[in-house]
C-alpha cells in the first residue's frame, strides 16, 4: 500500500480483519504489549477501520495492565507478565472497558533482552475474548524464531490479526 509504513502481507491481513468483522456486525478491543500498538497501526491503515476498531490498550508496563485493563497483580506475581493468565486478564479487561464484541491480547518477549530459560526471547503469547462467550478466553502459546525485535513484533502482529478474523 503506497505510504504504508507496514509490511504489504500484513496491510493485506488487516484489510480482511476490517472487511470481515464490519460485515459480520463486529467491534474490536486491542491489549497490546510487546507489539506496542502495531495492531492497531495496522488497523487503522484500512480506510473504513472506524467501523470496527473501538479502541486499543497500549499495556507496556505490568503497572499500566493492572490500572487499565484490571489484570490482577497476583497473576503477574505467579505468572507473569508473559503468559496465558495475564494476556487471558488483558483480554477480558480489554472487553470490560470498551464496548467491543471482541478483544486480542498480545504480551511477549520481543529482546534482544529480557528472555530466560522458560521464557525466551520469541516467548509471545496471545488472547481472544468474545464478549458473553461461556468460559475462559482462548490463548496460545508462540514461539518466534525471528532474530531480531522487529521481526518478532511483526510476527506477533500478523497472530494477533489471525485472531481477529470471525
């Protein structure tokens, strides 16, 4: 896409993200961490995104998901910060403080630093709330080999928008 400053593959993604849930009736919420609001950049490179984007979350720091997205700080005490429990509490936060039918929660390890045995760098993991959805959020579990921090982020935001898709 000319002036696009994202890979075309993912534009093309996003593209059908927007198409797809603005036919199916469907507002979407965005927690994103390690991804740092890609997602929602993504999003809003498609003329018409208005329709379907209510909001995106930002949540870098583990203070940032407690206060806007109510993640509790227990979670991320035993968990955390990267792993189901959390992004599962980002995701329901995120629907709880929108009006969106849908929320994606992303948190990762994206480096060069910051990973360890159990989570490396490439550790990323996922969420998808469907509001009055019976039961826990989906989630998953990903890891990136990409070398480097952009090409993880990339690959997580092709993921995130997969999971947006009705």
């Amino acid at each position: 896409m000319e002036g696009c400053t994202l890979p075309d593959d993912i534009v093309e993604l996003a593209r059908r993200v927007v198409a797809e849930n603005s036919a199916a009736g469907r507002s979407i919420a965005l927690a994103e961490s390690c991804t740092g609001g890609l997602v929602a950049a993504a999003l809003t490179e498609i003329p018409g995104s208005s329709a379907v984007l209510d909001r995106g979350f930002v949540t870098y720091s583990n203070e940032s998901k407690m206060q806007s997205l109510g993640v509790a700080s227990d979670i991320i005490e035993t968990f955390g910060a990267v792993s189901i429990a959390c992004v599962w509490a980002m995701a329901k936060g995120a629907l709880e403080q929108s009006n969106a039918d849908v929320a994606v929660a992303i948190s990762g390890v994206a480096g060069p630093d910051g990973g360890t045995a159990q989570k490396p760098v490439g550790t990323v993991v996922f969420a998808r709330a469907i509001r009055d959805a019976e039961g826990e959020p989906e989630g998953e579990l990903k890891h990136f080999d990409a070398k480097d921090r952009g090409a993880i982020r990339r690959e997580a935001t092709r993921c995130a928008l997969e999971l947006l898709l009705p």
